[in-house]
C-alpha cells in the first residue's frame, strides 16, 4: 500500500470512528406555557361542498340533505375553484333537491369573474345561517383529557400546581380558533399554547402541540 493510500485510510477510519460516540441530542420539552385571554370572535356556521364550474359562470355543488337545512338561496357561500387561488365570495342562486332526498344541488354564483374553463372541480362551504359572536380561544389551547375538553387556566394561588384544568364545551373551529360555547367568559386567562409540556411532563417538542 503507498505511503498516501495509508494516510487516507487513517483519516477515515479516525472520521468513521466517531460517528455515533456522540448519544444523541435528546429533542427539547414541550415549550414552556404562554398565557393569554379569551376574546371574542366571529364564527360563520358552514357546510363543505364540492361540485364543477358551469359555462354560465355558476357552479353547481352538492349539499347533503341535513347539511342544506339552513341553506336559503341568498346565503353566503366561499368557492376555491381547482388551482385558481384564494377562496371568491359567491352567494346561492337556485336550491333543488335531488329526487332521492338525500342530496340538494346548489347554484352558487360567484361575486365577480372567476376564470375557470367549464368543468373544472371546486370545492366550497355554505353558510347555513347568521354569523355570531362567542368567547375564543386558539385551537392549540384546547384539549382531551381523561374524556373531557378542557383548557388550563393560571392558578398561582395554588402551590405546586400553576394551571388547573377546566372543562369548557366547544363549538366552531376555524381560522385557528376554537368557538367556547360554556365554561370560560371574555377576559378570562388561559394557556394559549404549551399547555401539553404540563398535563404531559415528558411530552417532547415535535413542533407545536
């Protein structure tokens, strides 16, 4: 073997070497708790649909029948044409239901020109009655524990346990916030994120909860 084979050699074999002397790197716990208050927000009861682009310019989606109860033709709708950007404002132009009764086909029509050939697949949600305002909170501050939904409110009065539990019945979820329909009332203070680092001490980070 030359000179130079063998020096390359023991420089790799030294590099080989320590790979995995090091233990690896244990991932990081839950992040710590980050506390703030429950607010009001506007939450839009609505049904998915999905349904095809017509030459006129309406499109034609499927509701089922339970799901159509609130639907009125006037009712607002949100269209995401396939591949033709953010959700277009549209509004129901015609209701029929289907002769089996399980599904009801609404016209809904955009507020302004959409672009897309006939045929093309959308998706969409209708709106199955007024918006209203509720007391929110994140999603990422809800959770399951032991059967129950719950969010952790601070409780320094308590020593040894900063956070309690509380049950709380949740409604709407959208935009990344959950719709509180009993147990927490505007202003109230809750962990809005990493609250799992502490119902789960050993709970690691993937990231988010």
């Amino acid at each position: 073997m030359r000179a130079a084979d063998a020096v390359r050699l023991a420089v790799l074999a030294a590099a080989l070497s320590g790979c995995g002397s090091r233990p690896p790197a244990a991932p990081p716990l839950a992040d710590p708790p980050v506390v703030g208050t429950v607010s009001l927000r506007r939450f839009q009861p609505r049904v998915p649909a999905q349904g095809l682009a017509l030459g006129d310019g309406d499109f034609e989606v499927a509701l089922g029948a339970d799901d159509a109860r609130g639907v009125r033709i006037g009712s607002r709708a949100w269209l995401r044409p396939e591949a033709a950007g953010p959700a277009v404002a549209a509004r129901v132009a015609r209701l029929v239901g289907s002769a089996g009764g399980g599904l009801v086909l609404a016209w809904i029509r955009p507020a302004g020109p959409v672009g897309v050939p006939a045929g093309s697949f959308a998706v969409a949600s209708v709106a199955t009655g007024p918006a209203r305002t509720s007391p929110a909170v994140p999603t990422a501050a809800v959770y399951l524990l032991d059967g129950r939904t719950v969010v952790l409110e601070p409780s320094p009065a308590r020593e040894g346990l900063p956070y309690v539990p509380v049950a709380v019945r949740v409604g709407l979820r959208q935009g990344g916030w959950a719709e509180v329909l009993s147990g927490l009332a505007p202003g109230a203070r809750v962990v809005t994120r990493g609250g799992i680092g502490f119902l789960y001490p050993d709970f690691k980070s993937q990231g988010s909860d």
